[in-house]
C-alpha cells in the first residue's frame, strides 16, 4: 500500500504537526486542553473534481460546476491536525493526496461550442499532493455567552498552502492502448523557448489558496464526524499543460532530444477532425484560455479525534496523550 504523502513530504509534515502538538501540550500546566485549549487530528476523504482547460460538457466551457466530468472523478485522502484556542477559532494543518484528469473525448458533441473543444482532442492526468495551514472559524460560537456546546457547528475557513503536480499526456498506440508521457519537460507551448519569449517555463510546486465551508457534528466528548467543501485557489494555467496558443513544431527540434521532439510533435496537437476539416491547427491558434487559471475542489468526510488532556465534569480526571515517536 503506497503511503498518501511521498517521502519528502511525508516526513517534514509529520514533524510539524508533532511540534504543533507539543506546542500545545507545553501550555498544559496552565489551561485545561478539554475545556479552553482543544487539540484535534482525523482524517479526510472524498472525491476532487478539476476545473481547467480541458474536458467539459455541452455548451461554452465555464470555470465552475457546469463543466465538472463526474467520470474522471477521483478519491482525496489526507490527515490534519486543529488547535482549538477558543471555541470559536481554529487553526488548521493538513497533508493531502489526489489525482486529477481531464479529457477532451469526452465531450457531448451536440453543438458547435463544444465540438471544437472536442476536435482539440487533448488529454492530461496527474498526481497531486498538498500541505496547507487554515484558519477556522464558527460564527454561532462567537457570541455564545450561555456556555452551551452544541453538537452541530457550521464552520468557515480560509488559508494558504502549496502544492505539486505533474502532467502527463497520452498517445495512442498501435495497438490501441494509451502510452502515458510527462508534459512539462516537452515545452508543449514554447515554454522557455526564445521564439515564444511570453510562454515563461511553469513550476511543478506552486502556491494556492485553500478555502471553504463545512459543518461537525460532535458524536461524542472526543469523537466528531463532518463535511466540508474545500475549494483551491490557484496561480497557474498549467496544472493540465494546456494555456494560450500552438506553436511551430519545428521548434521542438530545436530545443529537444529526437525523441523528446518526437513525442512532442505527436501529443502537442493530437486534432481530429469535427467541426472543419484539419488535421492540425496552425501555429498561433488557440490552443487553451490563459484568462482563467485553473482550480480544483473537493468535498470530503472527516472524522476528528480530540487529543490531549480531557477535562470531566468534576475537573479532575485529566488524561496526557504524548506525541508519538514517528520516526
């Protein structure tokens, strides 16, 4: 079983959420962690959907749900962990693995605006991973002045994080299957090329802005179960290697191996024929829309775990939980 987080992730995070824990538990002699300090960690899950340049559905392509291909919907799975200074507030860490895709064939061809994004005939896949911090909040707790603790808490949160992804594209074989090739190193655009000096390289790691709503039901004094939707903000066009316009394939020789130029010429422009009749597209012809970056989202369960010491009703059975030797 491959773990959720690659191994260059996975060990800085764990750290940073040990640190966060016992920052925490260093606070222990002075405030009750079950009554004023609370310390949570769980785990997430659930389905993210892409919103790029690619795949869609009928009609001019949109930057949100309309587009949405339910088909190349893919499971997230992640962990975090909240320090709870206030009933109010929160701040969050979390460490997240998914998959996103998008496909061109797969789009109804009932209409004109949609057949061209057909007939582009583009396709990308990629693994993903993320590592953010949040800030929550939960307005009903903020004016809440009986000292009740519902069980039902409608949250909001927003944040800043990074995350790391890398396209890859298909050919299809002889034989009939795809063959699966990275994008980035292949300059599909002109990315870095001199001929094309407004198509700057792209990073594989880059920031976004986490955000979103949710809400948690509290099952238990330790135990709570809830649902979020977590939407990414993002500050690039790349995520499916598809942005502004085609280029001359005659480039790709330029600045690429024979092989690479190769596989190059074959997946930058993969058009069939469906709305005129062209096999490929001449160079400087939209290739994507650069005016909308692209986004993901996904809506997830969670399940928390309260952590720390546990205040009962008399203040005095108190429990210390130690963070665990991770490595």
């Amino acid at each position: 079983m491959k773990p959720f987080l690659p191994a260059n992730v996975r060990k800085p995070m764990l750290t940073l959420l040990c640190m966060v824990f016992l920052y925490c538990t260093g606070f222990s002699q002075h405030i009750i962690f079950g009554n004023k300090f609370k310390v949570e960690a769980g785990l997430n899950f659930g389905p993210t959907f892409f919103l790029g340049d690619l795949g869609g559905n009928q009609g001019k392509g949109t930057p949100f749900l309309k587009d949405i291909n339910l088909e190349l919907t893919k499971m997230m799975k992640g962990a975090f962990i909240s320090v709870y200074p206030a009933d109010w507030i929160g701040l969050r860490v979390a460490g997240q693995y998914t998959y996103v895709a998008g496909e061109d064939n797969i789009i109804n061809t009932t209409g004109v605006d949609e057949s061209w994004r057909k007939q582009r005939n583009l396709d990308f896949r990629s693994k993903m991973w993320e590592v953010y911090a949040a800030l929550e909040l939960y307005p009903t707790l903020m004016f809440n002045r009986d000292g009740n603790d519902p069980r039902l808490k409608p949250y909001g949160f927003i944040g800043g994080g990074i995350f790391h992804f890398n396209p890859e594209g298909s050919i299809k074989a002889s034989s009939g299957g795809k063959g699966w090739y990275e994008l980035h190193p292949l300059r599909t655009e002109g990315q870095g090329m001199a001929e094309y000096p407004d198509k700057k390289p792209y990073s594989l790691t880059q920031f976004n802005v986490p955000m979103g709503v949710g809400i948690k039901y509290q099952l238990s004094e330790r135990v709570n179960l809830g649902t979020e939707l977590l939407y990414r903000k993002t500050f690039t066009d790349y995520i499916d290697d598809v942005s502004t316009t085609y280029i001359d394939p005659y480039y790709f020789d330029q600045y690429l191996s024979p092989a690479d130029a190769l596989t190059a010429r074959k997946i930058h422009d993969k058009t069939v024929s469906i709305v005129t009749n062209v096999t490929r597209y001449q160079p400087g012809t939209q290739r994507g829309n650069s005016q909308n970056m692209d986004a993901y989202f996904s809506t997830v369960v969670k399940l928390g775990v309260r952590l720390g010491f546990i205040d009962n009703e008399n203040n005095r059975a108190r429990r210390q939980t130690r963070c665990p030797l991770l490595y």
